[in-house]
C-alpha cells in the first residue's frame, strides 16, 4: 500500500470495509446516564482480567498502590515524558516517532494514552504498548493487554491513520508481541466493550473471583476482599481459616496537633508545623493519612488545598477533645452505596442493629472476663442473656433498651478491671458511673477522649468507601452527628476506645497532673492527651488474628474491612451482616 494513495484519501476496498466497521461501533456507547462519555483503554484491560476490579477502580473510583503497581509506575516514567508530536495523517512519518499520544472519541466512546506511536512503513503506524510484565506461554500477548492494545489502533484509525499492526513491549523479556488489526479483532473489541459499558452500568459490583490466582497480586485485594465474602457466605461453624494473606495495605499516618497557637502549613511536598515561626516538625506528604487539630491551631489554605488533593482530611477538635467536623476533597463517588444506604428499609436496618448491639454486648463481656480483677461470672450471665436479647429485639427501641441495660452493667463493673495501684483517683467514676458533656472524672475524660478518637476513624473510614458516616441504622440522624460512625464504633467500643483507657491508666501513662477540673466537668491536659494518642495508635497497629477469616490484622485494618462489609450488605452482596466480635 503506497503512502501516496494513503494520504490523498484513495483508500483500499480493505481499508474502506475498515472505516465503515469503525463507524458502525458508535453504538457500543450506550445512553448511559451519570456515566463518563469515554471509556479508558486501560479499564478494559483490567476488565478482562477482573470485571469486579474494573467497578471497584472506574465506577466506585477505589483505588490502591502495590508492588507491582509501583513498578509498572516506574517503567513508564519515560514514555510518559511527551516527547515528538503525532504527525497529521496527510503528513509523510519518515521515521518519526511520537510519545505519550493522549487520544479519544466521543463517537466511539473509548480514549487512551499511547506510550509510543512510530512508522509502521508503507503509510502505516503502530502504537507501542508497554508493559512491565512478560508474554503468556505461548509468547502471545495477554487477552487483557492484546485488548487495551487493539482500542490504541482504532483509536489511531478513527484519527484517519492507517493501522495494520499493533504492537506490545514486555519489560520482562524484553521483547515485542505483534498483533493483527484486522475485523476479527476490531469485532473483539467491540463485544468487549459493550460488555464493559453493561457492567459499569449495574449499581453493584460483579462478584469476587473464586480461588483464582490473580487476586494475591491484585492491588484492590484489600478492598475487594475475595475470600472474606465468600467466607461471609458459609455457617460461622463450617468456616475455615483463609490460607491467602492480604495485599499490604500502604497505609499513612495521623498527625496530631495539639501545640496551642500552632500554624500547620505546606512546604516542598512536606506539612510544616510552626510555632510563633520557628519549625517545631514536619512530615512528608505520602506518610499521612489525616490531620488532626486541637483547640487553637491554625491551618493556611494551602495546607487545606493541598491535603484535600491528596483526599487527605483535616478533623478539628475541641481543646478537650471534642471531635467538631472535618475538611475533606470531594465526597466518595460511589454514588451507588449511598443510594443503598438511604434506601434501606426498616427492618433492614434493624437487622443490621441487632447485630452490631449484640457484637458490642459480647465484646464486653468478654472485656470483662479477660480484665476483671472480681468474681465477674453472674455479669457476664447477665450480658450474655442481653445478647441474645438484642438478636430477637422486634423494634428499635426495644434494641435500645437492651443496649442501655448491658452498658448498665458493663460500667458498673468497669472499675474493677482497674488496677489498684493506679497514678489517677478512679472513686469518681466508681460512685458516679458513666457521665459525659461534660464528663465528671478523670475516668470518664479518658473515656470521651477515646471514644471521640474512635468516631473520628471511622468517619474518615466511611466517608472514604462511599458511605454518608451521618446516616445510620442504630443512631438517629442529628445536625452534624456522624450517626453510621456510632452504629459501627458500638462493637470497637471496648475492643479500642476502653481497652486504651486501661492500658494509659493500669500502665500509670497518666497521673493527676494530666487532668484539669473546670465548670463542673474534667478533661484532659496537653500531656494527657499526648500519652492516650500514643496508647491509642499503638492499639490501632496492634495485630490479632481476625476471629472470622483466621489471618493477622491490625485494628487499624480490622475497622476497614468491617466498613466495607457493611457496604457489602448494603449493596446486596452478603444476605447479612457479620459483626466484630473478639474471641
């Protein structure tokens, strides 16, 4: 085929079959309200190789770095540099190549960026795939990478270039895969992208993949959560431990900011803490996770700007530790949960309440068998028969009422799982039991202070799955009340919030010192709150071994995974929910 003819438009009775193929796939876009109007060519190729991780990643916007994620990062940090243009197609190539070409059709409803576009000869060019891994086999190119690789060439062929070939780099290897553009494959394409467009069109996700081996490499394993849905699915007694370990999960740290007169700002990709303009500490961006401000703390616009691009909240506290609200970027995108979430009826909701009261109640009492220094056995009787109580509750105020009574309980004998050598008076508490708004004692400070931690973790949780942390199923709503936050805390309550407050108190972390008694209430000082936000992170990277799926989890972990069941139940995937309950 003479380059001439190409580009004076006097194609080819093949080449014009080709163009009206082309043309007859503008109607693989469906009219599909609230979706993008272009499908990304990398999305398909990680449709075929997990439809549920191409919904989690395009639909839901979930997202989560690896290893080899990193990696094939790292491969392309070349061919993403832009470097030659792309030629217009009247134009001669003689050679020349183009990197990074960034095309797209709103009539086909597909776009991609091309590492590298070169002379295919004779009129031609071929787009250049890189990839960090190897060929199949049979030195093929993968089905998932052959697919993202042919949308390049009908990209290009929609552009009005002639495209014969396409071809794919293995990093690995070292060596080009080619790929025939011909009807077969443009036909392929075509299926695989209604198929992807039909997918991303259902509100729920496709189900997880079973016992395949691609899910201990997949980034989204953690969020996904293959295994521990299907082990949802079987009777608690046939259950068996998970035998695939998790992807690590890169995870951030909090920054707290307690330093009154504080000025949190940015510099050079670092947070910047200053006070009275001297640099007190600074953190790199990548290593946090949220920030924390207590009291009178100052944070510039760009600070905010700068976090809220990196989805990384601000959360404002009061000076004795009451949690106020928080800055975030955009809301989660996944629309869909919400949807769910607001829709549940009734007894949806209460089912999902019984299980969670029920979890919490048990969490006590076995916080109380492990902890308590007197005869704890008729209590524990007790909280058992509250329990199974809350399973059968008939309405939300009988579920209520049950709740209060175990907690009742639950705090009288709290103060016997205190040592009897501690830095702090606990006679308040022992007299006065739970109070709070204000709280009344050292105790009750502790335990304010942890739980409003607590509430504070997983609203940043819920807000970053999609959920509205202000719409629960136990909790009424209430202007500014993160009431989904309280339904879940409800089984972390003892698990985190008070095993904390025994550990800073039975260790002697705290002392009389760190509290301050002001119009009626009690609350903490700097150097308390210091001490139980060490204690408190320290519980939260505490690992256990996960009472349903057997494997070692930290807390921090723990609070996630149970997040994103609860987004399971909501969306249909799991007939139940399954509440946190410690052995």
């Amino acid at each position: 085929m003479s380059s001439d003819r190409i580009f004076r438009g006097r194609l080819s009775e093949e080449d014009e079959q080709r163009v009206h193929l082309t043309a007859a796939m503008s109607v693989i876009r469906p009219d599909l309200p609230g979706l993008p109007e272009t499908l990304p060519a990398r999305m398909l190729n990680e449709f075929l190789y997990c439809p549920r991780l191409f919904h989690l990643e395009w639909v839901q916007q979930q997202f989560a770095t690896n290893d080899d994620v990193e990696e094939g990062r790292y491969l392309h940090r070349v061919v993403d540099q832009e470097t030659g243009d792309l030629p217009d197609r009247s134009e001669a190539w003689a050679g020349r190549a183009a990197r990074s070409v960034s095309l797209s059709s709103r009539r086909l409803g597909l776009a991609a960026r091309m590492d590298l576009v070169e002379d295919g000869g004779d009129g031609t060019v071929v787009p250049v795939d890189y990839k960090k891994g190897h060929p199949d086999r049979n030195g093929e190119a993968w089905p998932s990478d052959r697919v993202q690789s042919l949308v390049q060439a009908l990209l290009l062929q929609e552009a009005g270039y002639v495209v014969d070939r396409s071809e794919i780099w293995y990093a690995e290897t070292r060596q080009r895969v080619q790929i025939t553009v011909d009807d077969t494959a443009l036909k392929e394409i075509t299926d695989t992208v209604k198929r992807a467009w039909e997918a991303a069109a259902d509100a729920a996700p496709p189900p997880p993949l079973r016992d395949s081996p691609r899910c201990p490499r997949c980034s989204l394993v953690g969020i996904c959560l293959p295994d521990e849905l299907e082990s949802l699915r079987v009777p608690p007694r046939q259950r068996r431990p998970l035998k695939r370990l998790m992807a690590p999960v890169l995870e951030g740290r909090p920054v707290y900011v307690t330093m009154q007169g504080a000025a949190i700002g940015v510099r050079h990709e670092r947070l910047e803490i200053r006070l009275k303009s001297e640099l007190q500490v600074s953190y790199r961006l990548i290593d946090i996770s949220q920030v924390c401000v207590f009291g009178n703390v100052t944070v510039s616009a760009q600070a905010v700007r700068s976090l809220m691009s990196r989805d990384i909240p601000v959360l404002w506290f009061s000076y004795g530790g009451w949690f106020s609200g928080m800055a975030e970027g955009l809301p989660g995108k996944n629309v869909d949960l919400r949807i769910a979430q607001f829709g549940a009826t009734e007894q949806g909701k209460l089912e999902i309440a019984r299980r969670m009261i029920s979890g919490k109640i048990r969490n006590s009492r076995t916080m109380l068998r492990r902890n308590s220094r007197a005869e704890a056995s008729h209590v524990g009787d007790q909280l058992k028969s509250l329990a199974f109580q809350a399973m059968r509750a008939d309405s939300s105020q009988r579920l209520l009422g049950i709740e209060g009574a175990a907690a009742r309980l639950y705090f009288e004998r709290f103060p016997s799982m205190v040592g009897e050598n501690v830095r702090v008076d606990v006679s308040g508490f022992s007299e006065g039991g739970r109070t709070r708004r204000p709280p009344e004692d050292p105790v009750n400070a502790l335990l304010s202070f942890c739980y409003s931690l607590l509430i504070k973790d997983l609203t940043v949780t819920l807000e970053a799955i999609g959920f509205d942390p202000y719409y629960g199923m136990f909790h009424r709503p209430g202007f500014g009340r993160p009431a989904l936050a309280l339904d879940l805390a409800e089984e972390f309550r003892s698990l985190i919030a008070e095993s904390v407050v025994l550990q800073v108190l039975n260790n002697g972390e705290v002392g009389p010192r760190d509290f301050k008694f002001r119009a009626g209430g009690c609350m903490l000082e700097a150097g308390g709150r210091k001490a139980v936000l060490k204690a408190y992170e320290r519980r939260l990277d505490q690992e256990i071994t996960h009472p349903q799926f057997g494997y070692k989890a930290s807390y921090r972990r723990v609070m996630d995974i149970q997040a994103r069941v609860l987004g399971a139940v909501m969306i249909g995937e799991l007939d139940q929910y399954t509440a946190m309950m410690t052995r």
